[in-house]
C-alpha cells in the first residue's frame, strides 16, 4: 500500500483562459484518469484551456509524468516519454443541440502520432431517449499504423432503464494494434479489463449492455449495470467477458462500487479468470 500527492497544482484565469500548471486529474481519449483502480491516474503536466469561441473548448496539454492504476509504478511519478514527454491539443464544439463533436492530436517524439475525432447526438421521443456515436482514431507508428472505427447507440426506456450497443474494428498495416496508451483508453467497447487493444491487429469488438438507475425503484443514489463484451483477432484471438456492477452513493461524499468480472480467452483456457473488487469512497 502507498500514498500519494495526486494533485498539487497552480491555475491562474484570465478572460476565457486557464492555465494549469502541476499534478492534475486530466481526462482526454489517449490520457485520462480511469476509473478501474482505487487510485485514478494523475498526470504532471502544463495545461492551457480556451472558451473565448462560443460553444468551443481549445485544449493544450504538455505532459511530462504519470502516477496511478494504468502507470507502470501507481506508487509513484514516473516520467511519460522521457525526454519528450506527450503533446495533446484538443478541440470540443458545443455549439449544436443535443450534439457534441470533438477532435484531438497527440505527438509523442520518437513514439507515435495520434489522431483521434468523435461526435455524438441525442435525440428525445416519447419513449425515451436515443444516443448514437461515432469515433475514429488514428494511430501511427514507425513501423505501422492502426486505425480504428466505433459505433454506439444507447436507448434510455422508463423507469430508469436503458440499453446499449457497441462496436470497434481495427484496420492494422503492417501487424500494428490499437493502443490505449495513457488510461483506459476512448474506445466505445471498452470494459472492466478488456478493450479492442486486446484483440490485436485487425481485432474486432462487440459488447452489449443493460442498466437500471435505481431511483426509479425507490433507492436514490443506487445503479446496476450489466455487459458483455465479445472480441477477436485474426491471429485466432477470441475471448468474453462479462461484467456486473452494483453501486451507491450514500450523499455527495460517499460511494460504494461492487464489481465482478468473468473473462474467458477462448484460445488460450489458462488465460481466464474472474475478478471481484469492492470500493468504498470517500470525497471530503
């Protein structure tokens, strides 16, 4: 066990800009915190964030080193890239209703260089509400690429109950794979432990998924979520896994997170395993 100082930073505002400067929580497609471990990732980085565009976010971020549950230390800041760190530079535009459309470019010297852009809208019935998605990433290697397509849709039903569908491919050169570099990565399909990363040159991902808000049945703050995700490659990769997650928050301060896992690798048995993991978390 460890403890660490996630966030120690220095913002300053002028007009529509702030300037971060430190150890942040930062959450774009190829870096962000994650969710999937006790301790969320953190980054030591220089941050600038414009919002002088109407309905427009401009984002820079300079990243030198990284702590948490994806970093290859979680105890401890580690540098990204050594000597070069990583470049991102987003764009999200708001500016359009129910709709959200967004771009980002990541430059890591000597590494790779990423493109990645998404868009998303929402539409309201009578039956409910319908979400659809898509996304597109471009990885670029010096010795291949992988390119990678999405799809999403979710329908929220009465009564607090909704259900999804996902799908991710990659189209691989050279045998390249999808990455999701610094966190959990952007993808749609993504689950508990696996994503399309795992599926590997030219992988496919497909996952389906339920979930019950519980203030519906009378128990604010509760959720249950279910989801199962199939993927494989073309070097006969295949595998499932199945995912059920209960939560509850007990006011804005605490919350409690039951998670099991069930992974089956149907080209490799030994491969498999299930997962349980109970968080209780408390924000003061």
């Amino acid at each position: 066990n460890y403890s660490i100082l996630g966030d120690a930073y220095l913002r300053g505002e002028w007009g529509g800009s702030s300037l971060i400067l430190g150890r942040q929580q930062i959450d774009t497609p190829f870096a962000d915190s994650d969710d999937n471990g006790m301790v969320p990732n953190r980054f030591e980085a220089y941050t600038l964030i414009n919002s002088d565009i109407k309905g427009m976010t401009l984002i820079f971020s300079h990243l030198v080193k990284w702590s948490g549950v994806d970093a290859p230390d979680p105890g401890r800041f580690t540098s990204l890239n050594p000597g070069h760190g990583v470049q991102a530079l987003g764009a999200i535009y708001e500016g359009v209703e129910d709709a959200q459309f967004s771009g980002w470019y990541y430059h890591m010297e000597g590494m790779a260089d990423l493109l990645y852009l998404e868009s998303g809208i929402e539409r309201h019935y009578g039956f409910g509400d319908v979400t659809l998605g898509l996304q597109y990433a471009d990885e670029a290697y010096s010795a291949g690429k992988a390119q990678v397509w999405g799809l999403r849709g979710e329908v929220g039903l009465a009564r607090g109950l909704s259900l999804n569908a996902a799908y991710n491919r990659t189209v691989s050169k050279s045998e390249a794979s999808a990455d999701n570099f610094f966190g959990g990565g952007p993808f749609f399909t993504s689950s508990q432990h696996l994503t399309i990363a795992e599926a590997g040159p030219d992988g496919q991902a497909l996952m389906g998924g339920i979930s019950l808000d519980g203030s519906a049945a009378g128990i604010a703050g509760s959720y249950l979520e279910l989801a199962l995700l199939h993927i494989e490659g073309h070097a006969g990769i295949k595998a499932d896994e199945v995912d059920a997650v209960v939560g509850y928050a007990a006011g804005d301060d605490l919350t409690f997170d039951l998670i099991y896992s069930d992974i089956k690798d149907r080209k490799e048995s030994s491969n498999s395993f299930g997962n349980l993991r109970f968080f209780a978390n408390y924000q003061f």
